[in-house]
C-alpha cells in the first residue's frame, strides 16, 4: 500500500533542500566552465610546458575518482599548517565551498576536452572565409569561432552538465545537506529508504528534465537547420517596365 501522505511529506522536505543543490550546481557550472576556457588556452598553446600542464591537469583529475577528490579537499588541505594560515582557510573549511571547488576541478578538465573537440571540428573553410572579409581576432571569435565550436560541443557539453547535476550528490559525504544529505537524514529516522530514494531521485529526474529542454532550446537557436521552417511568403512581383510586352 502506498503511503501518499508520507511520500509527499518527504518530496516537500527534499524540496527545501533544492537551493543546496541549485548552489552546488550553478557555482561549479560556472566555475568550472571559466577554468575550463583556462585550460583549453593552455591545451591549444604551442608552447609545450604549457600544453604539457593542461595534459596533466586533464588527466589527473579524469583519472581520479571525484569522491577521492573531494575528501583530498575537504580532510587533506586542512593538514598543513601553511593553508590553515592562509588567505584560502576561511574558504576550505567550508564544506560546501570545498564540494564547489572539487565539482568544479573535475568537470573543468572534462569541458577542457569537449571545447576541444567542438573546436576542432570547425571547418578551417570559416576562418578562411572570416579573414578573408577583414574581420579582426575578436570578431572572428565572437562571430564565427565561438558560436560553432558550442553548437558543435553542445551535445557533449549538455551530457557533463547531467553528470554534474548528479555528482553533487556525493558533497553529502562531506556534511552538506542537499538533496541527497537530507534524504539520508529522513532515512535514519523512518528507515523507508525505497521511499526516501524515489522522492530524490524524482527531484534529480526533474531537475535534469529542465536542463536537457534547455540546451535543446540553446542547439535550436545555434542551429539554422534544426528550426522550424517558416511559411512560404509571396515572391515578389517584378516591376513592370514601359516598353515590355505582356501576353
């Protein structure tokens, strides 16, 4: 028998803990897109200790598990005594700060490798076509080279943006109560975790939903082709020259 009244109880306490998660998301989206452009500059360089960096950046922490990451954060940087003085403590000793920094880190090196990807599939036949009509770097990159390379990206790129959405579930492990750290909190008092677990996972779907329609709204406007065809309009009618003879 379903307990309904149960049920909605704990989606309305979940529900509260969504700003948690929200905060968690749009912090290491953002963060991590920035350092992401970072590393791809890095990565595209033609100077080799630079592009040696990013390569090591990209593949430490896509080789490392992100719980991992997160605990090194979170329990290992309080140890030593010069980051305990420094500037960066009153930031690291905030479990939800230090959830933000290890999301962020990871899914950088992963949009790194996507922008990457989406930048070279552009067409080297643009870029000819751009300098040919005298467009200056900026313009080149704000018209032509940036739209592109995120419309070629964006599949790939909507795909880090779900994971990202159900990694911030592990900054539980470090005290922070989102979605996920309260459904733990209800399922120690009531011990009903398949109900618990459906409710969260019914946010995350949800949540998730939104963020698939967007980027599909976003590939839409990026997209000439992928958007619906407009009525046909009339053709215009030629002017009629003195002289010309009609049927």
């Amino acid at each position: 028998m379903i307990d309904f009244p149960f049920l909605t109880e704990t989606f309305l306490k979940l529900a509260a803990a969504l700003p948690t998660t929200l905060g968690l998301f749009f912090s290491s989206f953002v963060l991590g897109g920035l350092l992401a452009l970072v590393i791809l500059a890095l990565r595209m360089s033609r100077n080799r200790l630079l592009s040696g960096f990013a390569r090591l950046y990209i593949l430490v922490f896509r080789g490392s598990p992100l719980m991992i990451q997160l605990f090194l954060i979170y329990y290992g940087l309080g140890q030593f005594e010069v980051i305990r003085h420094s500037f960066v403590w009153p930031v690291l000793r905030e479990p939800f700060f230090c959830a933000v920094v290890a999301l962020a880190l990871c899914t950088a090196s992963y949009t790194a490798e996507i922008f990457r990807g989406g930048l070279l599939a552009i067409p080297s036949g643009q870029i000819e076509a751009g300098m040919a009509c005298g467009m200056s770097r900026w313009l080149l990159l704000r018209r032509i080279i940036a739209p592109v390379m995120l419309r070629y990206a964006l599949p790939a790129y909507s795909t880090e943006a779900i994971l990202l959405v159900k990694s911030t579930a592990l900054a539980s492990l470090v005290t922070v109560w989102d979605v996920t750290g309260v459904a733990q909190q209800i399922i120690q008092r009531t011990y009903r975790t398949m109900e618990v677990f459906v409710c969260a996972a019914l946010i995350y779907l949800i949540l998730n939903f939104i963020i698939v329609q967007i980027y599909a709204w976003t590939e839409r406007r990026l997209s000439p082709r992928l958007r619906p065809v407009e009525a046909d309009l009339p053709l215009p009618v030629p002017p009629v020259i003195a002289g010309d003879k009609h049927e």
